[in-house]
C-alpha cells in the first residue's frame, strides 16, 4: 500500500510538471507560427528550446530518481568530477554577476563512488544554490576516512519549516522544479554507503545562507590514530 502510494505520488507530480512546460511549448509555438516578424520568431523559438530543456531536466529527474544506482569496488579520484560539475554551473552563476569559489586539494580525493554519482550530487547542490545566491563555494577535502564535499552559499537559508524535510522527494520552497534534486543527492550518498547533511544554515563561509556537506567513503578502515581515539 506504502509503494502504491508513493507511486500514485510520483505519476500526479509527473503529470503536474511536465503540465506547465508543455502549455508554454503549445503557447509559443501557436504565436510563431502566427508571426510574421523574422526576429520576434526567433525570440519565441528560443522560448521553445528553454521549454524542451526544462521538460528534459524534469524527465531525467524522475529518471534518476527511480532507477537503481550501481555500486563501484574500487576509489576514484573526484577532483575531475567536481571541476566537471562546476562548469556546467559556473556560467549560470556569472550570469547573474555572481562568483562560483572552488577549493580542491593538490592532492587525489579517492572515494568509494562512481564519479558520475559524485557529479550528479554535487551538480544538484551547486544548481540549487546558484538558483538562490550571488555568491557560492564548492569544496571538498579528506576527513576521517571520507572525501567531504561541501556546497554554501549566501542566499536565504533553509526555511524552519523545511529543515527536517528537506531530503525528501518533491519538497521545495522553489516556484519551479519537482523538488527531487536534493532527493536524488541523499540517494546517491546513501546507496555508496555515504550521507548528506545540511550543516548549516544562516551563517556560512560565503555569508548567510545554506552549507550541505555529502560524505563518501574513502578508506577501507579509518588511520590508525582515530581507530584507536
């Protein structure tokens, strides 16, 4: 009854937000092919493609929500990964006049996850800031046998409200999106045998706003020293 539900849950959110890209698709295309304006065509064309794009980020969501996640045996170095990631936000951020801050070590950040994964997560926490703040800072570091990955930023905060539920599927404050970008980032630290946290929130190193740190496995056993503490 529990998975019927969750699914009834899933399909009504599908339907909702796929709704309004394709009512914007079916309102732009009707008005280009009734102008006769070469540029204004253009304009709405361009409306268009924004259209399909976002209707492709809401399928792959859901997609990534729902299928397993496969489990690596090996460690792979996340620098590559979390640059990677970066990029693909970075112009978003300086669109709007922003700054993206990026701290990685010189040295290999070897975790126990699919880079992929790791790039997934941590693209969702760096789009979800960019979305809210003017300035956000990705770094990562080794810390107890975990390769921690930590995104803040200087927008508003977490609101109270949503703090003990943020992880779940299809929560957001945000007027657009089908909130399961957070969602999908405990997924792929949970399913390396990682987690995510939202740290803080208020006050961070960029400012007030919000910090979430995701924690992958790196080493087999913890150093010595802190088994012994």
């Amino acid at each position: 009854q529990q998975r019927d539900d969750q699914l009834r849950l899933m399909l009504a959110q599908v339907a909702h937000e796929i709704r309004n890209p394709l009512g914007g698709l079916e309102l732009f295309a009707s008005a280009a092919g009734e102008s006769e304006d070469g540029e204004e065509r253009r304009r709405l064309i361009g409306r268009i493609r924004t259209e399909v794009s976002a209707l492709n980020s809401i399928i792959d969501d859901f997609l990534t929500f729902a299928r397993p996640l496969g489990h690596t045996h090996g460690t792979q170095d996340l620098r590559d990964a979390l640059r990677d990631a970066a990029d693909l936000v970075m112009a978003e951020v300086e669109k709007h006049g922003g700054e993206l801050c990026i701290e990685l070590p010189p040295t290999p950040l070897p975790a126990r996850v699919e880079a992929d994964h790791a790039k997934r997560a941590t693209l969702n926490l760096l789009r979800n800031a960019a979305q809210v703040a003017d300035h956000v800072a990705l770094r990562a570091w080794v810390e107890h046998g975990e390769v921690v990955v930590s995104v803040s930023d200087d927008g508003p905060g977490v609101p109270d409200a949503l703090k003990e539920r943020i992880f779940d599927p299809f929560v957001t404050d945000k007027a657009q999106g089908a909130g399961l970008g957070l969602a999908i980032v405990r997924k792929v630290a949970e399913a390396h045998g990682g987690r995510v946290e939202l740290t803080r929130t208020g006050e961070t190193d960029v400012g007030r706003g919000s910090e979430f740190r995701v924690y992958f496995p790196s080493l087999d056993e913890p150093p010595t020293a802190l088994a012994d503490e």
